[in-house]
C-alpha cells in the first residue's frame, strides 16, 4: 500500500514538472527573455518527465 502511494506521488510530480516547464517557455518567450537553447533545455526536461510519468503507469 505505501509503495503505491509513492508511485502516484512521483507520477504526479513528474506530471507537474512537465506542463510547468511547458508553461515557462510560453511565458517567458511572450516576454522575449529566453533564448533557443534554454528553451529547449527545460522542454526536454519536461518531456523527460512526461516519459517518466507515462512509464510509471505500466
């Protein structure tokens, strides 16, 4: 029971770490203070996360 309720911790992490890098490359490209390579730097690490999610659910 405990190991299940820390998979769903992580799971639920990793899924709001995705879509809050999501959501600062939005922001900040709206506000034209990131550049290519930062920007794509935190939407891989979201991307990551989101695989790791998705993975956890198996």
């Amino acid at each position: 029971m405990k190991d299940q309720s820390v998979k769903e911790i992580i799971t639920t992490i990793c899924k709001a770490v995705a879509l809050a890098m999501g959501v600062a490359v939005v922001a900040l490209s709206a506000l034209n203070t990131i550049d290519a390579n930062t920007s794509a730097t935190l939407l891989g690490i979201g991307l990551a996360c989101a695989g790791v999610a998705m993975l956890q659910k198996q």
